[in-house]
C-alpha cells in the first residue's frame, strides 16, 4: 500500500458501514436539526453583518463547555452559557458596528484562554477536548439529544415570531423605527437566539468552525437569490447537506468530522458565487436596455 | 422635457377629509419647541402649524439641526422644551400615518433586499409572528410599484439599482401605508437633475392628488422651488418661515447669519452667496449633472 493509498483510506473508508451507520443515528438527527436553525440564523447574520460575532460568540462557548468537561457536568448546558454571556455581552456593548467589532475582540482571547485552562485542567480523555474544538461525531448520547433538540425549538419558534420585524430591522433600521419597530430590543432578542444557535452548533462541528454553518450556507444562498422565502430554504438546504453529508463520509474514517463539513460548504458557496456571478451579468444587460420613460 | 406625473396611488383615501379631528386642522404643529444638546442650543422658540396638503421645505446648513427635526417629527428625539404634536397626538404615535424617505445610506443587506421587499415592509414589516403569503399584499406591492415607475425593477437586488431608481422604490415604501404626511430627508442628494425632477414629481403627484402634506428637508431649494408653499430656513443664529420669497432674501439671510449674505434670483433659480454652506450653494456633485441634456445655469459658489 502506497502512502497516498493509505492517506485516502483514512480519510474515506467505508467498511462496515452499515453498524457504524447504527451508531451516529442520533447525531444524523440532531445535524439535521442544526441545519435548519443555522442555516435560519445565518440569514440574519449576514444581513446584520454579524460573522465576527458568530466567531466571538462561539470562542466563550467552548470556554463554558470546557468548564463544564472539567467539573463533570453537561457539555451542552456548559456551552450554552458561555454562548448567552457572550451574546448578551455583545448585545449590550455593541449596538453600533464599530464598538461592537471592538467588544468582540476584546470577549474572544478571554474566552479562549479561559477554555485552555480548563482543558489544561482536565485529566479525561484526550479526544474530549479535541472534540469541543474541532468537532465529533459520535458523542451525542440520549440526553444531550434532548437537549439539543430542545435548544433549537425553542430558536425555532423564536425565530417565527420575530421573523417579519427582524427582516425589516435588520435591513432597513432607520425607516423601521420610524414605524415604531423596537430595534435595539430585536436586535438583543436576535443575539440571544444567535448565542443559542452558536451552542448547537459547537457540539457538532468544534468552536473554531461553527462559521461553516451559521454564514457559509447563509452567504452561499445570498449569492443566488433575494428572495425572502427562497435565501432562508437555500440556506437550511445547503446548512444541512454540508452537515449530514460529513457525518457520513466522516464515519469510517479517524478523521474528525469538520473538514468533511466545511469542505462541503466551500465546495457549495463556490458553485453558488460563480452562478451568482452569471445572476449579476443577466441584470448588468439589463441596463443597456432603455428603459421606457 | 417634462415627463408626466405618474398614476396617484390607487385604493386611497381621497383628499378632503384630512383635517377631520384636528382642532386647528395642523398636521403638525409645534408651539415653543426647542431642542438642544447640553448647553448647545440646536433650535429654540419655534412655532409652527403645518396645513393639510402644505409643502414645507426645511433649509439650512449643516449641523443647523435639520436632522434633529426630521428625528422630533418621527418621535426619535424629544424635545428640550415646547410641544410637538403630530396629528393631534404625540409623534411617536403617528408613525403610520407619516411616509419616511430617509436619507440616502448604503443598507448593510441592500443585496439581499429586492424593491419589493422595500416596499413590503412599508406595509406589513412592523409585525410579529408568520402570515401566509398573501395575494392582496402582494398585488399591493405591485401597485405602489407602478405609481412610482419602479416595476421594471421590482425584483432587483436594491445594491443593484442606481440612486434615482432606489429613491423611487423609497418613495413608494413611504407611501404604501398611505400616510397623511409625507417627511423626506434629503431626498434628491446625489441625483442627477432628470431624478430630482422625477422625485419631486412623485411627491408633488400624490400631495396634489391626496393632499397628503410633505415635509422636505433639502440642502438644494432649486429643484423644489416651484412647489414650495412656505420655508423653514434653521440657521445657527435663529430660524425663519414663510414663504421662499419672504424668507430667501438677502436681507433675512444676513440677519440668520449674521454676515452679508447676497440672494439672488437668475432665470427662475436662487442663488445664495457668502452664507457659509448655504442651501443654494450647487452640491458637491455638480459633475453628475454636466452630461444632462437640460441647460442648467452655473451657480456662483461661495
């Protein structure tokens, strides 16, 4: 067996698939779940100009679930926690662009320097602390399913009530509080529903990569389409393929799971910026059409 | 070549009932209102009553609070002293009832927003919770689009769209609720003249067919002169309202700023000289205009 060979066999191998395939069945739902919630939170992070955040965000949740690793107690309540100070942090620091940016880059050393610490602390095994950074797959176990799941219902049906006057706040602030839409108080209640999403998603893909789920699939829809039902059903679609797609090919393998998520993704908004790209010329001709007076 | 005025907006209210309910029949009306910030004072002791179907434009320099007011009309910013009531309540309870033309800004999701999704939200933006997908709104949408001769670009991207193009689509977000008041802010920064024309013929339009009231904070008086009923000028040395020939004289501006100021009429146009950032002053986007096939006479920069 050539190197190359066996580099390939680590990263795709499909032996025994079918009982390994057994195994990951809850984490097949809970990444299905995700999708959805992500890849409806993304759409209002790229319309609020908000990655940065999602990345701060996510550094403090990895702090709180490796807090929560290191005294034994649930992960997933952990890394909620850390995500909602932080989120309610930024939300309270940073209503403008500017100070925002600035808040976030202050949280984000300190949440993951206090994540080391506590990893540094912990004396479980190795492939726990891996997992919180850069993703696992099999870890989800029936508790924590219940948590997960629970999370993102309720980001769900927060999500549909706040939709409309969010939609309106988040892309035109001015002439929505004019209409007597309660920006700043959205614009909080959408981080909170952020910090949630962000929790979620470190389970499954590791802090470091949540992005892949909360703005890839978000930003890769936006390159296709502006319609208001068509981006977010883009979004969930392309949010849940990378995710489910790499559960499934990271199975075999003793890879972890987040370049096969995020490679999809990539693979994705780059069919999608290039398709976009087509979009734009077609409505560049129409400006060389005069236009009737 | 003039174009002709656009459809009025159909399913509204006809004009006559406007001033029904009101005591004084003042859409607006501000009695003593003064605004300002710690000792600074922004404006002081203004009293005015604007009438149903009035077209007021608000001049003035820079940071002479012309954005302030357009905010106190809104209920945004509270006022230091006085009253401010906006059809007979206070004005943050008037917001239906009041279009918006905000000031030109790049939108952060303007790729990800159509026209109609503007003019959307105008409608049913404000509200909580999802509705079905509705036919009326939608057929709404489209009516607004065509009253402003935007339906050609209903579904464009609004990043995509040229500053004349988008501030039609705005003009039609502030009519979708059919408001008795309309408050434009700035609204013919950077266009080109065959724009200004277009946008003030919207506004003109719909105040003439509804008479729907129009606030129009503008840096440049020119392109709306011939409309104007009366003047608000706010200058750092006090305020003046009346109408454009009583306000816009040398000898009024001279006293608001307390320096000679010349105002002079060539060829139908008010040319304002030596005020410090006049109003009549041309905009610094002159350049655009100079490839329009209208003559326009070149006015003297202070």
């Amino acid at each position: 067996m050539t190197l190359a060979e066996g580099v390939w066999h680590q990263i795709f191998s499909f032996e025994n698939y079918g009982e390994l395939l057994a195994l990951v069945r809850n984490s097949l739902v809970v990444g299905a779940a995700l999708g959805l919630v992500g890849g409806l939170a993304g759409v209002f992070v790229i319309m609020r100009d908000l990655p940065f955040a999602v990345h701060g965000i996510s550094e403090l949740s990895f702090a709180g679930a490796s807090a929560a690793l290191l005294l034994g107690t649930n992960i997933v309540a952990g890394s909620i926690v850390g995500s909602l100070l932080a989120a309610g942090a930024i939300g309270l620091l940073g209503a403008r662009a500017r100070d925002r940016n600035s808040a976030i880059g202050i949280l984000m050393p300190f949440g993951l320097g206090l994540g080391v610490l506590f990893l540094a602390l912990y004396k479980g095994r190795a492939a726990n602390k891996f997992g919180l950074l850069t993703g696992q797959i099999v870890a989800v176990d029936t508790p924590q399913m219940t948590w997960l799941l629970g999370t993102s219902a309720l980001v769900l049906i927060a999500l549909a009530v706040i939709w409309r006057p969010l939609t309106f706040a988040s892309a035109d602030p001015d002439v929505a509080a004019a209409r007597g839409v309660p920006v700043r108080g959205l614009s909080f209640a959408f981080m909170i529903v952020l910090g949630l999403t962000v929790a979620l998603s470190v389970q499954v893909v590791g802090a470091l990569l949540v992005l892949t789920l909360v703005v890839t699939p978000a930003a890769a829809a936006a390159r296709v389409t502006a319609s208001p039902v068509l981006l977010p059903l883009l979004s969930v679609a392309f949010a849940v393929l990378s995710i489910e797609g790499g559960i499934l090919l990271a199975l075999g393998s003793s890879i972890p799971i987040s370049p096969y998520v995020t490679t999809i993704s990539f693979t994705v908004y780059g069919l999608c910026r290039l398709a976009g790209a087509y979009r734009t010329r077609r409505w560049g001709d129409r400006r060389t059409v005069p236009r009737p007076a | 070549m003039r174009r002709p005025a656009p459809a009025a907006i159909p399913r509204a209210r006809q004009g006559g009932d406007q001033a029904a309910g009101e005591g004084s029949g003042a859409v607006i009306s501000l009695r003593g209102a003064e605004l300002s910030y710690g000792t600074r004072v922004v404006w002081q002791g203004l009293d005015l009553d604007v009438r149903p179907g009035e077209f007021l434009a608000v001049l003035g320099p820079n940071g002479s609070g012309k954005t302030s007011f357009v905010r106190a009309l809104l209920g945004r910013q509270p006022l230091s002293a006085g009253t401010l009531t906006v059809l007979g309540g206070p004005a943050r309870e008037a917001g239906r009832h009041l279009g918006y033309v905000p000031q030109q800004a790049e939108l952060s999701a303007q790729a990800l927003i159509r026209a109609r999704d503007l003019v959307r939200f105008g409608i049913d933006g404000h509200r909580f919770g999802l509705r079905p997908r509705s036919g009326a709104v939608r057929r709404r949408v489209d009516e607004i689009l065509a009253s402003v001769g935007a339906s050609a670009y209903a579904d464009v991207p609004l990043g995509m769209l040229s500053g004349g193009e988008r501030q039609r689509v705005r003009i039609g977000q502030a009519l979708a609720t059919d408001p008795r008041i309309l408050l434009c802010d700035e609204p013919l920064l950077s266009l080109d003249l065959n724009h200004q024309r277009a946008v003030t013929e919207l506004v003109d339009a719909r105040r003439r067919s509804h008479g729907t009231s129009v606030v129009f904070v503008t840096h440049e008086i020119n392109p709306v002169l011939g409309l104007v009923d009366r003047v608000l000028y706010l200058a750092p040395g006090g305020h003046r309202i009346g109408a454009p020939e009583e306000v816009l004289t040398s000898q009024s501006l001279s006293e608001l700023y307390g320096t000679r100021v010349d105002v002079l009429r060539v060829q139908g146009r008010v040319v304002v000289v030596g005020a410090p950032d006049g109003p009549a002053s041309p905009p610094h986007h002159t350049h655009e205009t100079a490839h329009q096939a209208v003559p326009q006479t070149e006015e003297v920069r202070p």
